[in-house]
C-alpha cells in the first residue's frame, strides 16, 4: 500500500502543481489584459474623429479666444472690449438652429463676414493672424475646422 500511496502523492503533487500553473498564466493575462484596457481609455478619442479635432480645437479656443469669451467656468478676463464678447456655447440656440451653422462661423473666425451688430470687429481677422505666421492654407482650414469642432461640441 505505501507505493499506492506514494503514486497518489505524486499524483495529487502533479495536480497541484499543473493547477497552480495554469492560476499563476492566467492571472498574468488577465492583468496583461487589465492594463492594455487601462492604456486604452488613457488614449483619449481615436485619431481622426470629430472628438479628436475638438480636442485640439479646446487647445486653440484655450490660447486664443479664452480672453474674451471665457471657457468652461473661466471668465473672459478682458474688460475694455466695448461690447461683451458673445457666448460661444449659446450659437445654435440664438439662431434657432437644428443644425450648427458651419460655413458661417468658419467665414466669422477668418474674417470673411462681418457681424455687424457687433460694431467695430474687436475680434482678430484669424486668417490673416495665421497667413502671417506663415501657415498654408490647408493648416489654416484644419485650424479653423479644429475650433468649430470643438465650438459645435460646447453647444448648450
């Protein structure tokens, strides 16, 4: 009987050992597989989607329009335009628009259309700031894409 026994032993040690293998590989893939989704959701939106170019697009409205129009529950920080910068998060909602009006707010950022119950334009021709930064005309037309993306995305 103890060789019986001892063949058990070896057996059940066999086991043991196989099922503790198994437990030791599977918990390394699954933290393999914990940290790959971690990795993903710190990615931030994938390239090319209209998240994406707001992003970017906050970035620039961050550097160039903050001062005057405030972002998010910052306060615009300029107090001698003559007549308060417009809220950009109230757009489609003033003109009664179902859709946002692209083609108009890409001609009021480059200077193409004047908003004339504005008075004077205070704000800057962006179009021209960026021409003369040296910036080609598709960098420009992304530019100004990447703010209206994130425009459209700030719509109350």
């Amino acid at each position: 009987m103890p060789v019986l026994s001892n063949r058990i032993n070896q057996n059940t040690m066999r086991n043991h050992k196989n099922v503790m293998n198994k437990l030791k590989v599977f918990s390394m893939a699954l933290v393999g597989v914990v940290l790959l989704i971690q990795w993903g959701c710190n990615q931030g939106p994938r390239e090319g989607t209209r998240e994406a170019q707001a992003m970017r697009g906050k970035a620039i409205f961050g550097e160039q329009c903050i001062s005057c129009h405030g972002m998010d529950q910052i306060a615009p920080t300029r107090t001698d335009l003559e007549k308060k910068a417009a809220d950009l998060t109230r757009i489609m909602e003033r003109r009664r628009a179902k859709d946002f009006p692209i083609v108009e707010i890409a001609q009021i950022i480059d200077g193409r259309q004047w908003v004339k119950s504005h008075g004077d334009r205070e704000m800057p021709v962006w179009g021209e700031v960026y021409d003369s930064l040296g910036m080609d005309k598709d960098e420009i037309r992304g530019r100004k894409g990447e703010l209206i993306a994130y425009l459209m995305s700030i719509q109350k």
